[in-house]
C-alpha cells in the first residue's frame, strides 16, 4: 500500500512514546514547468497550508527561478504570480492573512497579498532614518503576542537590533539594548516571547499574564536576552547544556511559544521551555562543524535541522531520541501547529506527529473503546463474525468509542481513512439508541470542506487541527483571496452559514473583482451592472454601494452609478453620487427617501461645496429641494432668504420675511422698519398684473395690518418714553396695551389716544377697559363704567369678571341689569340656583328648569320644589 494512509502502523516511525509518519501531500511539477531550482533559491511557505514565496539567492551566479522579484505559488506547485522589484531583499515571510511581508535591506517593508497586489508600496512602513543610514543586515518575520497581527525585527549593519510588532498599522519601531562585545555578526538570534506577570484589574483575581516581545540573541556560547526595555540579561550557558559547546548557530521557538531549540556548532541540540527554566533534553547528532541549513520545530514537540550535506532531515522528539529522513533533493520547510511541511523540487510532504485521537483507534495493543469498534466495523466489511465478539467487548461504552472514531476522522488527513473510520462510527451509532447524530453529521460536513480545499486544483494542505483555530469563516476568505467564488459559495451552504455572513459576503467579493475587470473585456457597463444584479439580487448583507465604490477605484464612474440604481439604502447612494459630479441626482434621491435629516445633509454638503451660481441653478430645476433650503434659510439666515425672494420679484414672499423679521427682531425702531418695508412690498405686490381680485383684496388688508402694527409700535415707544419704563409695553399686544394702560390708571388721554388713532371699535375698548378695571381691582370705577352708557358687550362679561376676581357680591349690581328672559344663566353662573328656579318660574321656561335641576343634587329640598314647578308649567 502506498505511504498515503495514516491508519498503518507500519508506516510509522517510533520514538520513546510518540509516532510520527511523513506522508505526500502533492507531487510537484514546478521544475520541469517553471525550471525552479530550489539549490538556488531562498524560500518561504505562509502557514496553515498557505502559498509558498520563492526568490534567487543572490549569493548564486545562476538564476533558479522565474525572473527578479518574487514568484508565487500555491502549495500545489502551481504558479499565481510573479512580482518584480530591483532592491535588494534581506528576508521574507507571512502574515497570518496570507500577506507576503518582504524586508529591504534599507529598513521598509514592502507587503503584498496573496495574489500579488501590493498593499503598502505607495506608504512603506519602515524603521527610520537611523535603521536606513547604517542598512539590514538579518530580518526575521514573526507573528506578534496578540496572536493577530505580524512584526519585524532587524539586526543592523552595526548589530543593533530594532522591532516592530505591527506592520500593517506601526509606523515606528522600538531599539533594543546593545549585545554587550558584539562587534562580529551574532552566531544565530530569533525572536522569543516571555511571559510577564501584571496585575489583576479586578481585586481578587488573579494576575494577568501577557507576553512581550523579546530577542534571544547567541553571542558563540553565550546567550543573552534583550527585553523591549531595560539592559541586556546574559543565560547562564551551565544551566543550559552539559556537553561542550564552543557555539550556537541554530535556534527557534515553537509556534506556540512555550518551547526553545539550541542548535551548537558541535551538533549538540538542546530543547527547553522558552524561558530557559525547563530542560526537555540534549542529543549529540555527532554532526561537527556542519551548520544547519534550516532549523524549525514540527508542531510544539519535536525539532527538525535540515542539513546540507549530506541531505538530511534529522528529527529530535522532546524524549530525547532522533529520527533520520533522507532526502534527494533542497527543500524549504514550513513549520505548522501540528507538524512540518517539507517542500521540494518533486513532492510536497508533511512531517507529523500521530494524533492521539488515531493512535488510540489503530496502535496495536490498544484497549481504546474506538480500537475494538474500528475493528469491529472492518470484520464486519469481511462478514465475519468476529465483529460481533469485539463489539461485546465494549457495548456498554460504545457511545465513547463512536466519539473516538468520529475524532479519528477528522484527525485523518486522507479521504480513504476518514471514510474508514466514519464507516465504524455508523457501525457504533446504530446500536446506541440515545446517541445525537449532531456530531457526525457536522464531523462529515466539515470533513467534506477540507477534502475539497485539499484538492490539487486548489492546493490548500489543511489539517483538521489548523482549520479549528483558522475557523470555517476565515477558509471561506481563503477561497475568496483565491478567486475560488464558486467552491466559497458551496462551502458556505454546505455548512448552512447565515447568508449575510457567508453567500453575500463571498457574492460581494466577486462583484468587487467583476467591476475591477479590464473594461474592454466586457460589452458595456449596463451588462456587467445586470450580471452583477442578477447574481446578487436581494441577497441579505449585500451593499450595491461598496460595489459601486470600488467601480469608481477603477475608473468605471458610469457602472458605479448603475450600481447605486440598486442601492436600497439612499444614505449609502448619496455620498458617491456627490463624488462623481452628480448633485442633481444625489438631490432627487434624499428628497425620495422623505428622511429631513438627509436631505438638509446634502443639501447643505452641496451649498458648501459648489459655487453660489451653480447651487442656486440646481435648486432652481428642484422646487422640493428649494422649498427645504428655504425653510432652511428662514430659522438661520433670513437675510440670504430676503435676496433670493428678491431675485425672483417674489414681492409677497419679501413682506411676509419682512414680518417674520420684525417679531424676532428685538428693538422696537427695528420693528417698525420691517414692518413699514413689509407694508411696501405688499403694496408692490398687489400691483403686479398677475394676481386676482381676490388676492390683491388680501394684499390690502396685508398692508393694512402691517401698517397698524408699525404704528402699535411706534405708540408703544412713545408711553414707555412718557412713563419713563423702558421695555414696560414692548411686545404687548393692542389688547394687552389697553387693559395694561387701565389697570395701571393711565391718564384717559393716553387710552382714547389709542383708541382713536389705531381705530379700535367700541365693543373691543369696552372688553379691554373692563378686564383692565378688574385687573386693578377698581370696582367702583367698573360700575360707573358701566352707567355711562349702554353697554355693546352686555353685561354677563362684567358678571364674569366679578366671578373671576371672587367678587360675587358685586354681581348683583349687573344682573338687575341684564332682561328678566336672560338672568337665569347669571343667576346660575354666580351659584344662586334659588334666584335662577325662580327666574326661570317667572319666566315660565321648563327648559331652564330642567337645567338647573341637573345643578341640584346636592340640595334636595330646591330640586323639589323644582320638580312640581315643571309639573305646574306643563298641566
């Protein structure tokens, strides 16, 4: 059988108490297609499963790949890209992302993505002046404490050593403490990440514990570590190793962190935790003088130094024994979380340790519940009846052994022997009566995902534990960088992910590559807006309006504005319509949308950003749009609305500015100017040839009032100037002017005055000067009032006014003046229902009666008498 099964044993290779297995991922083609020649390249592969990033070593005479720059291809072997650049590169790696970060040896970082557009080109990040004028000598790319972000370190030309943690946001780096005596090239460093204890934000909890960002630094045999801060600390080379050591010239740290490798030039290899506390143990692979061409860890467990020659791979497990692989010819290694990718010139391997969910179901020996089921399941393909004899064995647990064999499969890398070991879950699971299928259904879905990513015309080699800490969303976003839509949009309806997370999304990404096209590829910008539209519709989470920006990114205005057509969102349509010159539009859709808050939004981004001409023109051909600016103009800027009315001869529209005016306006003069200037722009527009009868009918009693307020004003002025009360009438209505003048016992003169010079009719005076005696309280002077002569208003006003001020007993005086028909109503407003049953007896009206029978229920007695009163009227 083929080394393509990790359910073999036999293909496994022992150390004390782990099993590791290389096994083929892709058969590569890339040298005879593409002439690489991996003896002269330097090379790096992004991790879980990513691209790999090839470029000559300048160090070779003979080039062995593609052109300058950089060649990009997929784990496959299959070529994605070239980049072409002349400076000089000190290193290369990848973020978390798939970006390629790519180190000059000034001190900028260059990024690019996995397709080989550029990301920062225009805006390099870099290390400054200082790092630019002394130059690069080593670099190496790392993944920062956060886990999300990646950084840089360099070691100088002078052997200083500068960091940053984020180069996609950093734009300054941070020096770390000299290497006291280092004045040659240190004999190998990296990157470590110690932990630091900080104190609990909350009382009582536990402290935190946080990385920072370290350099581990090898001076021949000594080591010295330099914080981000403070001088640098020497390791004690005793506490590390007990052999001989004249110097280390290998190190790394695992990828997660917790573990170191020293590599001497003895051949001597230490493993330890990060910290240099803990020793997991020293081997002498007797290699002397041999400098290891690579150094990495596979997974968190075992170390690996790829040395030239001869062409080796030797492999030390955390127990301290060695594993030897051969190999034919240069590769480039990928360290993963759970194992090593060997990269070279004919194969893709990968170097992992046996996942303990697999060994437990096919180690020979295994007592495992999952073991006995496996094999249960595989006696019964044969039809033999052994597998009813391993079943008995552990039929009491077979719900954990059908939990082993659903985790075995997804530890499986190979689709035969996850179908093996599915195979025996069912098995187990149809003589479990109580056990969800949940599991293994989602078990087999993810299962299908990865197998189809894995293909070779895909070319992404992920591993069940790399897709658990990637996720499903971010393999979806690895297919889209891909430009794979296709096999992103089934992954997510395979996996049932709500839509706006998953289909919309992957839909999204493709519409923003559609527009991004070459526009000649395509007949017009209609057709590609429909194609676009008929893919997307209605999707949930699909914004036309992100489409329709990255169009314009690209030139393509016309199609941005097709797009916008199928916007739903006016706020989202409104802000690029601006942007590409089209106010009108921009206009007719926030006054489509009915949201006042946009419309003023864009009607006032539009005043600010063109010239008045212009804006008054566009607001011309939009009366729904000049009806909202002057409704505007009238609360913030009543002058501008003033020349505006102006500049159409809207004579009616400038008076009744003009009155507006003078109601805000605060001093009296100002009043009466407005009002007198609304006087004359009523006149001018009820001389306009284009109105009505009716309306110029209007216009006239327009001016009148005007003219009758100024004058208000004015009379008002003149008592606050004769009374010496400044602001005491301002404001006041006629009405209130009167009764103010009454109460207050002005001298008559100053009331007739008024009376006579703003023509105030006999009924309205005698309402004003009552209320204004009452105000004053002069009740003597009320009813002499009262005598002068009939009164127009009739009495019950004066009746009311008593009620009012709680003077019933002058009531009396008014109601013997008011017809005996009339006097029940006042008898019954002052409370004497007595007087008011009797009236209305006198009167002979049952009608009032009833009336004030409705008023008596608190005196039986009256409501009596009143009964037989009705009674007597109607016989």
């Amino acid at each position: 059988m083929e080394r393509t099964s990790c359910l073999q044993p036999s293909f496994w290779d022992q150390t004390e108490d782990r099993f590791y297995q290389k096994v083929e991922l892709y058969s590569l083609s890339w040298a005879a297609e593409h002439r690489v020649d991996l003896s002269g390249v330097i090379g790096s592969g992004a991790a879980f499963g990513g691209p790999v990033a090839l470029t000559n070593d300048p160090k070779k005479l003979v080039r062995a790949v593609g052109k300058k720059g950089v060649t990009l291809f997929n784990a496959a072997g299959t070529l994605l890209t070239h980049i072409s650049f002349d400076a000089k590169l000190v290193t290369m790696g990848w973020s978390l992302n798939e970006d390629l970060i790519l180190v000059k040896n000034d001190g900028s970082i260059l990024m690019y993505s996995f397709n080989g557009k550029p990301i920062n080109v225009d805006n390099p990040v870099s290390f400054g002046s200082e790092v630019r004028d002394i130059g690069v000598f080593d670099a190496r790319v790392f993944l920062a404490p956060n886990g999300d972000t990646s950084g840089v370190a360099v070691l100088t030309e002078k052997y200083s050593f500068y960091a940053m943690t984020n180069v996609e946001q950093t734009k300054s780096s941070r020096k770390y403490a000299d290497v006291p005596g280092l004045t040659i090239p240190p004999t190998c460093w990296c990157v470590i990440f110690p932990e630091v204890e900080r104190e609990a934000s909350v009382k009582g909890q536990p402290p935190q514990i946080k990385r920072k960002t370290a350099i581990l630094v090898a001076r021949d045999k000594q080591l010295f570590t330099l914080p981000p801060d403070g001088q640098a600390v020497a390791e004690p080379p005793v506490s590390l190793v007990k052999a001989p050591v004249n110097a280390f010239v290998a190190m790394a740290l695992s990828i997660n962190r917790k573990n170191l490798a020293l590599m001497s030039d003895t051949g001597l290899i230490w493993l330890g935790s990060s910290d240099m506390k803990t020793k997991f143990c020293e081997f002498d692979t007797h290699i002397r003088s041999a400098h290891p061409k690579d150094f990495v860890w596979c997974g968190s467990t075992a170390v690996v130094a790829y040395i030239p020659d001869p062409k080796n791979l030797i492999m030390v497990d955390e127990s301290g024994e060695f594993l030897k692989y051969p190999i034919n010819s240069d590769v480039i290694l990928v360290p993963e979380i759970d194992g090593l990718r060997i990269i070279g010139t004919n194969s893709h391997e990968m170097l992992m340790k046996i996942p303990d969910a697999i060994e437990k179901i096919v180690r020979v020996g295994s007592l495992a519940p999952g073991a006995f089921l496996f094999l249960a399941s595989e006696e019964f393909q044969r039809e033999s009846a052994k597998s009813n004899e391993y079943l008995d064995a552990y039929r009491s647990e077979l719900d954990v052994a059908v939990s082993q064999c659903i985790q075995a499969a997804g530890e499986a890398y190979f689709s035969r022997d996850q179908e093996k070991l599915l195979r025996a879950a069912s098995f187990g699971k149809s003589f479990c009566a109580d056990y969800s299928p949940d599991g293994f259904v989602k078990m087999c879905r993810e299962l299908r995902v990865l197998n189809n990513i894995r293909d070779y015309n895909v070319g992404v080699p992920l591993t069940y534990q790399q897709s658990k800490l990637l996720s499903m969303n971010s393999i979806v976003d690895r297919m889209i960088f891909r430009n794979l839509w296709p096999l992103a949009v089934k992954i997510c309806e395979y996996l049932q992910m709500p839509e706006a997370e998953g289909t919309s999304r992957v839909k999204t990404h493709w519409a923003c590559w559609k527009v991004s096209q070459d526009k000649s590829r395509d007949s017009s910008d209609e057709a590609i807006a429909e194609v676009i539209r008929s893919k997307l519709k209605n999707a949930p989470g699909i914004s036309y309006a992100d489409i329709a920006k990255r169009a314009v990114e690209f030139g393509r205005n016309e199609l941005a504005i097709q797009l916008l057509n199928y916007e739903p969102r006016s706020s989202q349509q409104i802000p690029l319509l601006i942007k590409l010159d089209r106010q009108s539009l921009a206009l007719d859709k926030a006054i489509s949308s009915g949201d006042t808050f946009l419309i003023y939004d864009v009607i006032l981004h539009l005043k600010k950003s063109m010239s008045r001409q212009p804006f008054l023109q566009l607001l011309t051909e939009n009366r729904r749009a000049q009806s909202y600016y002057l409704k505007y103009l009238a609360h913030w800027d009543r002058d501008k609305l003033f020349q505006i009315y102006g500049q159409d001869d809207d004579f009616l529209n400038q008076a009744l500015c003009r009155v507006e005016e003078s109601y805000a306006e605060a001093e009296n003069t100002n009043k009466i100017h407005s009002l007198k200037d609304a006087k004359l722009h009523f006149m001018s527009a009820s001389k306009s040839g284009a109105v009505t009868a009716a309306t110029r009918s209007n216009l006239e009693l327009y001016q009148q009032m005007a003219e009758e307020q100024a004058r208000l004003y004015k009379y008002q002025q003149e008592l606050e100037d004769a009374f010496r009360q400044p602001r005491s009438y301002f404001g006041l209505s006629l009405h209130e002017t009167v009764v103010k003048l009454t109460a207050e016992n002005r001298a008559a003169k100053y009331v007739d005055g008024l009376k006579k010079d703003l023509r105030i009719t006999e009924k309205k005076f005698w309402w004003m000067r009552i209320q204004g005696l009452a105000q004053k309280g002069d009740w003597t002077e009320l009813e002499k009032f009262s005598r002068t002569k009939k009164s127009p208003i009739g009495y019950m006003p004066f009746i009311d006014l008593c009620v009012k001020y709680n003077m019933l007993s002058e009531t009396d005086k008014y109601i013997i003046k008011v017809p005996p028909e009339e006097r029940v109503k006042p008898y019954m407003r002052v409370g004497n229902l007595e007087k008011a049953a009797e009236q209305a007896f006198n009167n002979k009206n049952p009608d009032d009666l009833r009336m004030i029978l409705g008023k008596c229920a608190s005196n039986p007695s009256l409501a009596g008498r009143i009964r037989q009163n009705i009674v007597d009227l109607e016989k």
